[in-house]
C-alpha cells in the first residue's frame, strides 16, 4: 500500500487492512478508488459499508484472502454505489488486478435479482413482501458458500448499525420492517458460519424488539 492510501485507511479507523494480505490491500485500493466521497446510510461512506462487511468477516474467523477481497469489492459492479467518473468495474479487471476467483464471486453477487426481475418472474407483477423474501431466499440457498458468507456479513453490519446508530430520518416502523425482512436472507445463508448467523439473528431480534416498543409507546402517548 502507498503511504496516502495508508493514511486514509487509518484516518477511517480501517485497521484490520493495514496488516491484510497483499490481496486484500489491492482489492482495498480499488473499493477506495471506485466508491470515493460515496455517502451510505447514516452518515457513513460506501467503502467504510464494504469495510465493515470484511470485518464482520475476520471477526468470526472467515480470514481467506479471497472471500475478504470479494466483500472488498461487492458493491464495484453497482452504478449508484461508486465515485462520480467510475463507471462498473469489468470482471476482467478485476480477474486481472485482483485474481479470477475474487472476479467470479464478485460477478455472482452482481446477478442478484433485482425489483424488475422479480416482478418478471411473478407475471409482471410486485410480489407480496413475503414472496419476495422466500424468492430471494431460495436464490441464495443455492450460492457457493464465499457468496453466502458475503451476503450474510453484509446483513449484519447493517442490523448492527441500525441497532447501535440508527437512521434518525427513519420511523421506528421503517426500522423494525428492514430487520425482520433480513431473517430469511439470514437464514438461507446460515450454514456458511452458523455462528454469525446466530449473532446476526440476535441483531435483528435486538432491533425489533426495540422498535416495537417505541411504536407502542408512541402510539400510547396518542391515544391518550
């Protein structure tokens, strides 16, 4: 790493790359280039969300220079996630500058169904909340395991941070709808680290059971 990439990966509080495999650190550089000055929910930056992904990551013992890399640059194929100039990363590249593996992990999770496809498969149609998440959830079931520990870390980074700093824009509904549509995503990733799954499921728990009582007590408070 150059010393100005070292300066901003400790200035961002980024320090498990600072000792990362030369791997992780070239993946690091790119997410750094690619998602520059892009905020991500409250308050925080695109590269701090796939940083905080790769930590969860370390944190339960997946350490595999490949599968940190690929959290690294899950988000570099995502138009609305980069730098103003940065267009999607080709999985050439990334095949060339990281290694082919890291590029077809990456081009898996870029095939993630999105709202469109999903309302194809369903005739046209939006699916209820529930169809859509048991769709979904039969879609990661059948992802290789590196896949699903990305989208699992992923998952509970963001209920840790709606649980620990939540989005105050965000109503106590908004909150506890978004943890409880994570539980069949975090299920049918479950056996890639059953252990974080567990942590995740108690974040989502955590969050809940917050938010409803904040909903209850506000809505006391008016009928009152």
């Amino acid at each position: 790493m150059d010393n100005d990439l070292i300066q901003a990966a400790t200035a961002a509080k980024h320090d498990l790359i600072l000792t990362a495999d030369p791997l992780v650190q070239q993946a690091y550089a790119i997410a750094a280039r690619k998602h520059k000055g892009v905020p991500y929910g409250n308050g925080g930056t695109m590269l701090t969300q796939v940083y905080e992904t790769c930590a969860m990551l370390v944190k339960f013992g997946e350490t595999d220079p490949n599968i940190l890399a690929t959290a690294l640059l899950s988000k570099v194929r995502e138009e609305k996630r980069l730098a103003e100039g940065e267009g999607k990363m080709p999985l050439s590249d990334i095949a060339r500058l990281v290694n082919p593996t890291v590029a077809k992990n990456v081009e898996i999770i870029s095939q993630e169904p999105s709202d469109e496809e999903i309302q194809r498969v369903f005739g046209g149609k939006k699916p209820s909340k529930a169809l859509e998440q048991a769709y979904m959830a039969g879609w990661m079931r059948s992802l290789p395991r590196a896949v699903k520990l990305i989208f699992l870390a992923e998952k509970y980074a963001n209920l840790v941070t709606s649980r620990d700093n939540p989005n105050p824009t965000w109503p106590p509904e908004k909150h506890a709808e978004y943890a409880e549509g994570r539980g069949p995503t975090i299920q049918a990733c479950a056996d890639a680290n059953p252990e974080m799954a567990q942590a995740a499921m108690d974040a989502r728990q955590e969050v809940i059971t917050r938010d409803r009582a904040v909903i209850k007590a506000r809505d006391g408070v008016q009928n009152n």
